[in-house]
C-alpha cells in the first residue's frame, strides 16, 4: 500500500476523501495517518501469513493432506500406465473413466 501511495505521489496526484476529513494526502498530518495505517496493515498480513504458516506446519506433522482427493485410486492409476503403454490414447483413457485428460495425464505424470 505504501509504495501505491508513493507512485501516486509521483505521478502528481493526491488521494483526498469526501466523506473522511482524516484520509488527505494533500497535507502532512493526512499523509501521517495514512503511512501508519499502511504500516498497520502490512504489519497485520503478515501476522496473518505466520498464523497460517504454523497452522500447515502443524497440520502435516499430524498428517493431513492439503488439497482434493483424487478422483483416481492407486489401481486405476495403475491401468491407465499399463494400458497407455500398450497404446491407448490418453483421449480414450479419459472416456472410459469418465475424467478429463488432464487427470489422466496426472495419473501417468506421478
């Protein structure tokens, strides 16, 4: 936020609210509260990205998995390399299991 102000700033151009008298970056009390306020904020994001940060650390040491179940099983992902090997298509793979060729690709992938 505070390099946005600066750019604006720059370029000539002032922020100036109507409706509160303490956001005006035309005088220097105005640009006082608006740098403390950005502080304040970037100071809380990142705050916010360290609660996050522990909370996956702790979250996988338990052993959860972040993100979707695959819509594939061990054993059909097995089929899919033996029969793509042999020559099927991944276009023809996707049809019969009935998903897209990007998770047959992902099936064969890993």
């Amino acid at each position: 936020m505070l390099s946005l102000l600066d750019t604006i700033k720059a370029a000539g151009a002032y922020i100036k609210a109507l409706d509160d008298p303490w956001l005006d970056t035309t005088t220097p009390h105005g640009e006082l509260i608006l740098t403390v306020m950005g502080g304040l904020y970037e100071f809380e994001r990142k705050l916010i990205r360290q609660r996050c940060d522990e909370g996956i650390k702790r979250a996988t040491a338990k052993g959860i998995v972040f993100g979707r179940k695959s819509v594939l099983d061990a054993g059909q992902r097995r089929k899919i390399a033996e029969r793509y090997a042999a020559g099927e298509t991944m276009r023809e793979l996707a049809i019969d299991y009935e998903v897209g060729e990007a998770t047959i690709w992902r099936a064969l992938r890993g």
